[in-house]
C-alpha cells in the first residue's frame, strides 16, 4: 500500500464546502457538530451558509478545512469498513493541513485539534500589526533566489523569508511588505517569470511570527499527543516524525519557518509512495505534486462523488 492522503492549508476555503457530506453521511455530520461544541460557536453555519469574509478570517478557516478534510476521511473509513491507516501509509499537511493530517493519523483528538487550530489562527493574526507584512508568490524562480533578492534589494532591518517551497520554480516569499513590494516591482530584474501580491492578512511562516510561535508554544505544551498511526512527513523538516515530543516541537516551529512541500513530497516518493489523494477543499496540493514528480498519479477528493469514485478504485 502506496496511498499518501495530504491536506491542504489557508486559501482552499470555500462556502458550502461540506454540506453535501452532511447531509448525507452521519459520521460527517458529527464532525462538524463536534467541532460546533469544542468551540462553543456555529462554525459550521458559517462554512456552510456564512459570508465569505467572515469564513475568510483566519480564526475561522483554519478550524473549518480541517473539518471539512477530517470529515471526508471518516466519510472514506466509513464507506471501506477500515481506518485510514488500513488505507494510506502515509499523511502531510500543508501549514495548517499538517494538524489535520495529525487528526487523521489519530495522533490528535479532533475536538482539541479545533480548539487549537482556532487559537493559531488568533496568535498569527495577531502577530503582526495590519499591513506591516506581506507574502507573495514567485514563479519561475529558483530556491537560491532569495539570497540573490537579500543581497540586492533587503534593508538590514528588513525582513524576507521563504514562506513555502511548493514545488520546483515556485514558492511564496513573506515578511515586511516593504521587502516583498520590492520583489514584485523587480521581479524581471531578478529573473522572476511572475510575482504575485497574495490575499492575506499576514506574514505566514517567517520571522515576523515569532510572537505568535511564542504565544503557541505555550497551547501545544498541554495538547495531547499520541504517535500516529500513519508515517506523518512534517512539514519543517520535511521528514518522516513520531514522536510526540518532537511532533509539538515541529509545529511551533512551522510558525515561523518554511514549509518544505516540495521536499516531503519528494521524500514520501522516494520512500515508496505513488499514488497521493488530496483531502478537503480545493485541489491546490494535488497539483503542486503532479509538478514535483510527473511519475505519480494525484488526485484530490471534495465530495461525494470523488469519494465514490476513489472507493470504487481501491475495491476494483
């Protein structure tokens, strides 16, 4: 069994995601509703019927795509009469999607994933005053880039990190917005093919955040964690991890540090998975795979019928 079931991150939100699974599906339906009760607070009306804006505020959406991707997974273990480490061998998440991988591979309890995902949500925003920081997403571009940009264009109280390194020839950059503007306006000068200003309200996983990843490591120290039952590829070191201790260490540093998506596809590749299925909304992942290694099947599964369609496979 080859199978890598990866979760996405911030920016795959949508209104509706999920209703069709509860309605339908009981075990999703519990999904959403404990999620309701940890957090004492109707998230699920708000994903399902809400505002765009209001879904959109971190504190919202980092709870709610987990929710939305746990509930597929108990939808899918549902459907194939087995756990979902029956299923895959291996789990990642993108940022926040590592805690729903964590939830998936029964190393975290959904209840205290909601709870800790919603003040995550809060310490990142909070960390950075409004449009002191910015991200942006660079493509065509080399890794090497950004000492080439430091070098060139940085003040030294500047700062600029990479944000993510997606796949081969593009990551997102993050830090002071007074660094990233100076990459967007330079970006041919630097050999840049597209830089892209994205919609956030924040600098995600730079340096910027190093209040949030203090605030964090206070809530972490109390979650309980068990080993998962699934490889977990985490995302700072973008290696396979099990214990515990260091699985609450790799999150709070994933605040402030890059998450290496390129590298832990590759590294669940080179460790013999083929086939990888992307959970919950959007289909972000399963394509940035595709670009990482074009010898691998991806796939992404939001609803019922990708769900019916990947059971389908896997019994036939």
């Amino acid at each position: 069994m080859s199978n890598a079931f990866i979760f996405p991150g911030q920016g795959s939100q949508k209104i509706g995601m999920g209703k069709d699974l509860f309605d339908s599906f009981t075990e999703a339906k519990e999904v959403f509703e404990e999620v309701d009760d940890a957090l004492s607070l109707k998230l699920s009306k708000i994903i399902f019927e809400g505002d765009e804006e209001e879904l959109k505020l971190t504190i919202n959406t980092q709870p709610a795509l987990m929710c939305m991707s746990y509930a597929i997974v108990r939808v899918i273990e549902k459907m194939l009469a087995k756990p979902l480490s029956e299923i895959a061998k291996f789990t990642a998440g993108h940022s926040l999607g590592e805690y729903s991988a964590l939830v998936s591979a029964g190393s975290i309890k959904l209840s205290d994933a909601a709870k800790i995902l919603r003040l995550r949500g809060e310490a990142m925003q909070n960390a950075v005053p409004l449009n002191i920081g910015a991200m942006a997403a660079l493509i065509g571009v080399d890794i090497d880039i950004i000492n080439k940009i430091r070098s060139n264009y940085i003040d030294i109280d500047e700062v600029l990190d990479i944000g993510n390194d997606n796949s081969p020839g593009q990551m997102v950059i993050s830090g002071h917005n007074s660094a990233v503007e100076k990459v967007i306006n330079n970006y041919k000068a630097l050999g840049i093919k597209r830089a892209i200003k994205l919609p956030v309200s924040a600098p995600f996983h730079c340096r910027l955040m190093k209040k949030a990843a203090d605030n964090m490591e206070t809530y972490i120290a109390d979650l309980k964690i068990l080993c998962p039952k699934i490889i977990l590829i985490n995302n700072v070191d973008a290696a396979s991890i099990t214990d515990p201790i260091k699985i609450k260490e790799g999150l709070i540093r994933q605040i402030t540090e890059t998450v290496r998506w390129r590298e832990s596809i590759q590294n669940m590749c080179e460790l013999g998975s083929s086939y990888f299925v992307e959970v919950g909304a959007g289909n972000v992942l399963s394509g940035l795979v595709k670009r990482i290694n074009k010898n691998v099947e991806s796939i992404s599964i939001q609803n019922i019928d990708d769900i019916e369609n990947f059971v389908n496979n896997l019994e036939g």
